[in-house]
C-alpha cells in the first residue's frame, strides 16, 4: 500500500512536526509500511525526508500532488487544527481543496484532526460537503465528533481520541539533565544555591506582538514573586523567534531565546522537562508538558486551548489555569497569580494525562480497523 499524507508539514513548527512523526511511526509500526511506501506533501520536502525517512514532495506542486494522487492508494489528511479559518481563510480552503481532489482518486481519511472554528458561510458549506464523504476520521476533541456527526458522517467511521502526541505517553524516556541550550544560556547553570529553576514559556509571536508590554510586565512580575529565570521558546521559529528576541530585549537580566529548529527532539523535550513551570499559548507546548510531567499554564483564548483545558479536566486532572491576553480596556496579564493556582505534578495529572492516551490509542485501534476494512474493499 502506498500513501499520500497532508499537513502542516516542513515549516519548522514543532508541534506539527511532532504530529507527523507520530504518524509516520503509526504507518510503519501499525501497517508495516516502508519508508519509500510514505509520501509526505511538505514545505522543505528535502528536510522532510531526511528527518522523517519518507518522499516527500511539494506541497505547492498540483503536478507532483497529481502524480502521487494516480498511483497511491490511501490519501491522509494528517493531524493538527487544520480546516479552521481563524487564522486564515486559505488555509482551510487549501485543505478542503485537497481532500475533495483526492476523493476523485483514492480513499480518503482524517487521523489526528481538530476542526474548527470555521467562521465564513462559504468554508462552512464547503467543509460540510466535503469531510463527511471521508471514509475515517480519527479527531482529537469532542466538539470535531458532534461537528461531523451533524453534518451526516455515521458512526462506524467517526473515531475520538486526543492530540496524537499523547500516544507517546510512557513510550519517550527524557532524561533529568537539562539541554544544552539551557546550560549555554545559564539558566540552569550552577549557582550558590546549586541550581536555578526556570519558567519556560512557548509564546506564539503574534501574541507577543499584541501584548508585548503587559508580557514583559507579567514576566518579570513572576521572576521576582517566584524566583523563576524565564527562558522562552520560539516553537514556531519563523512566526515567533523574532518577537520573542525582542521580548528578551526588554527583559531584566539575559533571557534566552530557544529555537528547537537546531537542535534534536530529545534536547527540545530535555528543555521541557528542565523547567518548574510550562507557560504556553501554543497547544503542544501544554501537551509537550505534560509528557514530561510539568505542570502548565495556558495563556491566550484560542479555542483548542480550551478544548484541551477540558478534556484534562473531564480526564480527572487538575484545572489548568488559561489567561485571556485581549479585552478592552488591555488589563495585566496576572502569571505570578496564575501560577499559584498550578497544581503540582500528582496522581491527578498521571491519571488524567493517561486516560487521554489510552482514549487515543483506543481510537486508533477502531480507526485502522475501519481502515483495513476500506483497503479490503477497494482491493476486492
């Protein structure tokens, strides 16, 4: 079986590409499938292939798409918020586009899919025509499975679970030494006292650039209260590395800037790990967290945010603490306050954190047996 796999793909992201190689281990070690048998569409298909050890190609190139489209068998709408057009019109467009192609040639399905919010007339209608016919979706979140369960899909084909990330949930060891960036930055470097703890926050720049004042205020408020050195992480490089170099600017002392682009998964997780505290307003900043066991806070109002917040909380975790950055008039971003109200890593978390990686590979479980059924047919 050959495969073509979309995404967000090849543009530095982090979360995304951890999402992809989430699914790439799921097609070799679930459906034995080779490297040479996985076509990525990608940004930087060169990186891609390299990092990943699939092809990949073009995602701008309708003619190599095409070329794949006629000889693959399965097309994958691969994970991440991708049909939402919050942030951008296109975006959906682009990936509703794909998969309505795609129908004309192969099976289709969606693994690892959070929908929405989807605010224009026009995307709407057109995602209602078009994801129901997908013949699987595994997603992430309750609200994606009532979304596609009234827009017609049935069942049989619908599968929920969490981030795909969380399959790795006590598979991933990430050792207690911190990461080279946090020793060349001293944040962790020894002190009288032996060590000094550190706060780190994965800040989308588009966040920092709207509230770059109240942030460095709120930063530096919670240095003091707390005794936490702040280290920030540009998850997103080529979105958030400038905004946050500016942001340690205007900050107290030296603060670093990580950009886990140069360095491997396990030194970016090692970073995490390190850290007393996760501040994110990406999403798998918190989910980065809670795979190494560090309790988070959630800044921003971005919907699949929430959605997690929820679902740790319906899991039987702790509530994570979520900070709006707008209204009118802009009011302080109080994180010395939110960070009292964490909880400390416990039961609760381990449970929760649990629950959603068994939900996720339960799901899993359904959907490739859904799959296996759609290959059955196609090859009868």
């Amino acid at each position: 079986m050959r495969v073509l796999v979309s995404g967000y793909y090849g543009f530095g992201n982090l979360g995304d590409d951890a999402l992809l190689g989430v699914l790439v281990e799921v097609l070799r070690n679930r459906l034995g499938l080779p490297g040479d048998a996985i076509c990525v569409m990608a940004a930087s298909p060169r990186e891609t292939a390299r990092r990943h050890g699939v092809r990949a190609i073009p995602r701008a190139s309708a003619w190599a798409i095409r070329r794949e489209l006629s000889t693959c068998d399965l097309f994958i709408s691969g994970g991440g918020g991708l049909i939402q057009d919050q942030t951008s019109r296109r975006s959906a467009a682009y990936y509703l586009g794909l998969l309505n192609w795609a129908q004309r040639h192969v099976p289709t399905v969606m693994l690892g899919q959070g929908l929405g919010p989807l605010n224009s007339g026009v995307i709407q209608q057109w995602a209602h025509r078009v994801l129901p016919r997908t013949q699987a979706a595994l997603v992430r979140d309750e609200a994606s499975v009532r979304l596609l369960r009234r827009w017609g899909m049935p069942a049989d084909r619908l599968f929920r679970g969490a981030d795909l990330t969380f399959l790795r949930w006590r598979t991933d060891a990430h050792p207690d030494a911190p990461c080279q960036a946090i020793r060349e930055a001293r944040v962790n470097a020894d002190s009288d006292e032996g060590h000094t703890p550190y706060a780190l926050l994965a800040l989308r720049g588009r966040d920092v650039d709207a509230s770059a004042g109240r942030l460095r205020d709120a930063i530096e408020e919670l240095a003091q209260r707390h005794s936490l050195q702040p280290a920030l992480m540009a998850m997103h490089p080529d979105e958030d590395r400038g905004p946050l170099e500016q942001l340690a600017e205007r900050l107290e002392g030296s603060t670093p800037v990580l950009d886990p682009s140069s360095v491997d998964t396990l030194e970016t997780m090692r970073c995490f790990r390190g850290a007393e505290v996760v501040i994110g307003s990406r999403l798998h900043a918190l989910v980065f967290a809670m795979l190494v066991r560090r309790p988070c806070l959630a800044v921003g109002s971005e919907r699949k945010i929430g959605r997690l917040v929820r679902d740790v909380a319906e899991a039987g975790g702790p509530e994570i603490p979520q900070l709006p950055l707008g209204g009118r008039p802009a009011q302080p971003v109080k994180l010395a306050a939110a960070v009292n109200c964490i909880s400390d890593w416990d039961d609760r978390w381990e449970r929760a954190v649990a629950t959603l990686s068994d939900r996720t590979h339960q799901a899993l479980d359904g959907f490739l047996r859904r799959l296996e059924a759609i290959m059955e047919g196609v090859g009868q």
